[in-house]
C-alpha cells in the first residue's frame, strides 16, 4: 500500500523534473487514479468531437474484427449516438474550455455507455 505510492510518488517527482528541469513546480499536472476494469475490448469506442460536435466515431481497436459487434451494429450504434448526443456533447460543452476532444466510450453488457477517457484533441 503506502510503500508502492511512495515509490510512485519518488518516481512522478523524476518525471517532472526530467520534462520540466527549470521550474517543475509550475507545471500544470494532474495525475489521475482509476478503478482498473476488465473490458470486452469489442464494445470500447472512440469518438472525435470538434468544436462540440461529433466528427468521427470507431472502434477503439480497429487493428481487430470482432464478429460478435457485427451482430450488435444498429443496436450498439444507437446506444452509442444516443449517449454522445444526450449525455457527452451537452456535458462537456458546459464545461466551455474543451471544444475538441477524443473521448473512449465503453458499452458494458446489457447497460448504457460509460465514458473511460477524455483528452484534447489539438
């Protein structure tokens, strides 16, 4: 426990001064912890939004078919747009400093998407 994040600790202190050797104080980081979930990599998703409006949508994976999502289309592509467009575009758009962003979506079974990940899109 204590000892494993003092090592992570000593070792993100590293970090930040090898990329910011001048003042690593003042840069602006954050680091993030999340519960680790075991996903089915078929129903994680990709979506581009720029200027708060959905350009792109794939899978995360694209390197791999998975059969199994073929299946699922109409149902997966309308949970997915109905969530993006009720839920994702409204929320980050009241945020009004994140105008482009790639964001990771995730279907678990039987259930609505979930957001995994939000970066900048530059």
């Amino acid at each position: 426990g204590f000892k494993m994040l003092r090592v992570h600790v000593r070792d993100f202190g590293g970090l930040l001064t090898f990329w910011w050797p001048e003042q690593p104080t003042q840069a602006r980081l954050f680091l993030v912890l999340k519960e680790f979930i075991d996903v089915n990599k078929a129903m994680e998703f990709r979506c581009f939004v720029r200027g708060n409006k959905l350009v792109g949508l794939c899978q995360r994976n694209p390197e791999t078919v998975y059969p199994e999502l073929l299946q699922q289309e109409p149902s997966t592509k309308s949970k997915l747009l109905g969530f993006i467009h009720t839920e994702l575009l409204p929320k980050i758009a009241s945020l009004q400093h994140l105008p482009d962003y790639v964001a990771d979506l995730y279907i678990p079974s039987d259930s609505q998407p979930i957001i995994i990940d939000i970066n900048p899109w530059r």
